[in-house]
C-alpha cells in the first residue's frame, strides 16, 4: 500500500503561496498574450503566443486512487471483529515450569548430532487431479464458528428490511454490513426467492456462504471452497 507523508504546516503554507503567486503571473502572461492576439490585424504575418490546451493538462492517475485499498481494510476489519470471539486465547507469558527448563539448560552445552542427511532425495507426490479443487472443504471448528457469526448477523439485517426483497434490497443489506461487492455473487431471484453467494475466504481460508431469503425467511449454509476456484464452482 501507498504511504502518505504529511509536509509541516509551515512548509505546506509557504507552497500554497508559491503556487498562487505563480498562478497570478500566469495568469497575468495569458492575458497579456490575448491582447496582443486582439492587436493583430487579420492577414498579418505577427504570430500569437498560442493558448494552453486543457488537453494537455496533467490529471491525476487512476491508479493513485486508494479507495479500493481503504474498502479491502475495512473489510479485512469487519472480519476480524466478526471471527474474534471465536479465536482462541494466546497465552501472554511463558509457564513458570518452561521458564525455569530454559535457565537449567548452560549455554555452553553440546548440541546434539546433526541427522544424517538421506542418500536419495524422498520421492515426489503425484500431480493434484484438478477436479478436486472443485470438491467441498471441509471447514475448520474456527472457521464454522465464524459462519455461525456472520450467518446471524445477515439474517438479522435481512429481516429487519423489506418483507418481499427484491435483489437490489438483498444486495443493499450485504454492502451495509460491510461485505465488498466483488465478494458477493447475485443476488439473484431463484426458487421463488432471493439468492446470494458470500466469498469470505482470506489468508488460505476456505469459508463460503450460500443463502436465500424470502424477507420472512433467511437460510444461509456454511462451506468449503478450494481458492483455485469460485464459491458458485463447488460440487455440493
């Protein structure tokens, strides 16, 4: 990601007069050149100073843009929220019974031999069959507590809105919880309701969610998808 380093106040003020000091003298020249082009008699071989395109103006690059960046931040965020009461607690210190194992151990102790390395490298594994990516993983305790999470929060959003949804209202709820659109597949009308596709995988997660509403009704299924294929691509 971009870093933004922010100038002094002091520094930023003295080139804020620069700039409009020198926006004052251009502007100042181009006028100057507009009337000697109004002094210059038609047929006259005297050439004008010619005008600046807007054209040519540089605009700022697309790819300076870090809105895309601060929307992925704040999604990684509501996942963290979401998952932590479902992590589990690190221990902060080490045990006193470790602790006082590592002080008896000396320093100058002998470290034991080296493994002798093997004669022939271990045997390669089989090439993956592709069609495996496409079967259903199963999911971590961790990852079906954070379903439990999400599906609760979803389906409480989705029953305080409309009693007969359309796709544009299903889709309006998932982005107001925080869900980024190119993780959400639909919502789409099918089955005599609204159905939608949530991709939750991240740092080689597997989570992905299938629900359908009718307004009065939410069902939404946990499962695992390989990150080689898409969530709507899984054999279920």
């Amino acid at each position: 990601m971009r870093r933004i380093s922010l100038m002094p106040v002091a520094a930023l003020t003295a080139l804020c007069g620069l700039a409009l000091a020198g926006c004052g003298t251009e502007r100042a020249a181009d006028a100057s050149a507009r009337t000697e082009v109004d002094h210059v008699r038609p047929g006259s071989s005297a050439s004008a100073t010619p005008r600046r395109d807007a054209a040519s103006t540089p605009r700022p690059d697309p790819a300076d843009d870090e809105s895309g960046d601060s929307e992925f931040l704040a999604f990684m965020m509501l996942l963290n929220t979401v998952a932590e009461p479902c992590l589990p607690e690190l221990p902060t210190a080490v045990p006193p019974e470790e602790s006082e194992a590592m002080d008896e151990i000396p320093s100058d102790a002998p470290r034991p031999d080296e493994l002798p390395l093997p004669d022939e490298p271990p045997p390669t594994s089989e090439p993956r069959d592709p069609e495996e990516a496409f079967q259903e993983i199963e999911l971590s305790s961790v990852e079906k507590c954070d379903a439990e999470q999400h599906v609760r929060r979803i389906t409480k959003a989705l029953a305080a809105g409309s009693a007969h949804p359309a796709p544009e209202d299903v889709d309006t709820v998932l982005r107001g919880l925080g869900y980024l659109q190119e993780r959400i597949d639909g919502p789409q009308r099918a089955r005599g309701g609204v159905e939608f596709t949530l991709d939750l995988r991240v740092m080689g997660g597997s989570l992905c969610l299938s629900g359908t509403t009718t307004g009065t009704r939410t069902t939404i299924e946990p499962y695992g998808a390989d990150v080689e294929v898409a969530c709507t691509e899984v054999r279920r």
